[in-house]
C-alpha cells in the first residue's frame, strides 16, 4: 500500500498548524450564544468545524464590568459543547484587567479552550509577559494568538510569530490606520481602501511573511461593512488568493460562509491536487509527468495542503483521495 501522504510530505514548517479558516468574534452574550449554537448546527451541517468562536473580553466587556464579564465568558466556555472550538479574547497586556482575565478565564476554563488571543501586541516581550501569566494560571500548553495592531508591532512581527507559544498572528486593521495620526485617511479601514493603500497593503503582507517563516497561521482581520456579502467575499477571495491569508476573522454570522467559501478550494483545484497526489502514490512519491508538467515532493506538498483545506472546510473529496481523511 503506498505511503500516506502526511508522512511523506510533512515538513517541519510549511502548513505546519491548521486552524478553521474562520474565526468568529463576539461579545455581547446573546451573540456569544449564538455564536456557540450556529457553531455547532454548521458542524452537524458539513461534518466539520469551519470556525472558531472567539468570546470577546476586549471590546464585549462594559468599562467597570470587565470582571463580571471574565466571569461570563468563562461559564460559557465550560457550558459550551465537548468538540465545540472556543477561544477568547483577553484585555491587552498593559491593561488593568489583563492579570484578572487570566486569572478567571484560564485559571478555569483553560482546559475548554483552543486560544487565549492577546491584543494590541508590540514585541516578543508582550507574548512572554502574556505566557507567565498563562502559566501561573494554567499549566499545559495552551496557544496564544497575537493581533498586530500598530506600524512598531508590524516591524517586529517576524519575532513574535517566532516564539513557541504563538500560533497565529491576526492584522488589527482600524488601529493600525489610526496609529499613523491621520496620514492614512479614513477609507484605508473600508473594504476597497485596505487593500489599496500603500501602508495598509505593506503591512499586511509583512504579517502574512512572518507568520508562514514560522510555520504559523496568518489570519486577516475585520470587513466592518457586514450587509455587503458580495464585497466581504470579494476582500475574503482577495486575502486568500493574493496576501497569503489562510484565516479571516467575521464579526457577524452573515460574514461565516462567505468567508469559508472563499477560502475553500474550489472544485477544479480539488479535482487537480487529487488526481497528481494519486498518481504520485502509485509511483511511491517518486516524481511523475501529469499532463506534460513535472510533479516532485516540492508541488505534492502544495496540493496535499489543497486537500487538507478542502477536507477542513467541508468540501467533496473524489473517493479515493477522501480514504486518506
């Protein structure tokens, strides 16, 4: 029987952590809720899960009830669903309810969840201060996911994507235009000047760069036009066919499967990787000539991760590319 492909063609860095295409920000409760209960519905619905639901302390939380809602999010995550995917967003590093959240929602929930996202990171040293306070709180190895927010955080996002602890790194759009004091104006954060703006577009690709050298997920931020599906899916298809992103962040549900869609391969690709992955197993992952092009370890690579996203994000697989799922 030929080798499966995940032995023969696993590297030590490229596609090396797989997350949900998707990652699902909220923080008013019955949105939480929601959120939690169309998570699970999608899942029964494809077979798969296609998004994380990240509860959100940072901007769900009122100022002055930051603590009540630690403790919110907390009993939500403990209430939510075994196979469920829940990950959290906590106050910045150097903000006053940083330790508390911590305390509360790792130091009791660590064990449901799948990240503890930290905002507004500047350097390594912010992801090393947000690892001691994670382990104070909870031993074992829970990831941390780092939102890039500013132009210093952007010069230093190939050293944060590299420490151990990181698995993701996110682009936070509207702060990083407002960081520059008004020289990028106020359509740099919409859905058509984010990705024609000089700085804008620089930074992210910089972020993209640095997380695939450390074989990290790059996941592009916000559309905070929610009505538009037709434009959300257009920045979605644009973030993943020409930035290199291979997550997008939604802030409403209508945002899910554009965003899914739009990062899943689309059947022609599907059909292709599967068709060259099959004949490279018949030849024992030597190299093969499939329709006068040359196929080595170098483009299997590429097209198993095809079939990996296809898997992930609910797609069809022909039959006997699926057996290997």
């Amino acid at each position: 029987m030929p080798a499966h492909p995940r032995d023969v063609l696993s590297t030590a860095q490229a596609g090396a952590v797989a997350l949900p295409v998707c990652d699902h920000y909220s923080g008013v409760e019955s949105r939480m809720r929601k959120s939690l209960q169309l998570q699970a519905e999608m899942t029964a619905e494809v077979g798969t899960c296609v998004f994380d639901v990240t509860l959100d302390c940072e901007d769900g939380a009122p100022v002055g009830g930051e603590a009540a809602h630690a403790r919110l999010v907390t009993e939500l995550a403990l209430a939510a669903a075994p196979e469920a995917r829940v990950g959290v967003r906590v106050h910045p590093v150097d903000h006053p309810a940083f330790e508390a959240d911590m305390a509360q929602i790792a130091g009791q929930a660590g064990h449901r969840l799948r990240h503890i996202m930290i905002p507004k990171v500047e350097s390594v040293d912010d992801v090393a201060h947000a690892e001691r306070t994670l382990l104070r709180h909870f031993a074992p190895g829970l990831p941390l996911h780092a939102l890039i927010e500013s132009p210093a955080a952007v010069h230093r996002a190939f050293d944060i994507a590299a420490h151990p602890r990181v698995q993701s790194l996110s682009f936070g759009l509207m702060d990083f235009v407002s960081a520059h004091a008004g020289a990028i104006p106020a359509d740099g954060m919409g859905i058509e000047g984010q990705f024609k703006h000089p700085l804008v577009l620089r930074a992210k690709l910089e972020i993209a760069s640095a997380a695939h050298a450390s074989g990290k997920v790059p996941s592009h931020g916000v559309v905070t036009e929610f009505n538009d599906t037709a434009a959300l899916r257009r920045a979605a298809q644009r973030a993943a066919r020409e930035l290199g992103y291979t997550r997008m962040w939604s802030i409403h549900p209508n945002q899910i499967r554009p965003i899914v869609e739009a990062f899943a391969p689309d059947e022609r690709q599907i059909d292709q990787a599967s068709a060259i992955l099959l004949a490279a197993a018949q030849a024992d992952w030597a190299p093969i000539n499939h329709g006068g092009v040359l196929h080595d370890r170098a483009s299997y690579r590429l097209f198993w991760q095809v079939l990996q996203r296809a898997h992930a994000t609910g797609r069809t697989l022909p039959a006997p590319a699926a057996a290997w799922f």
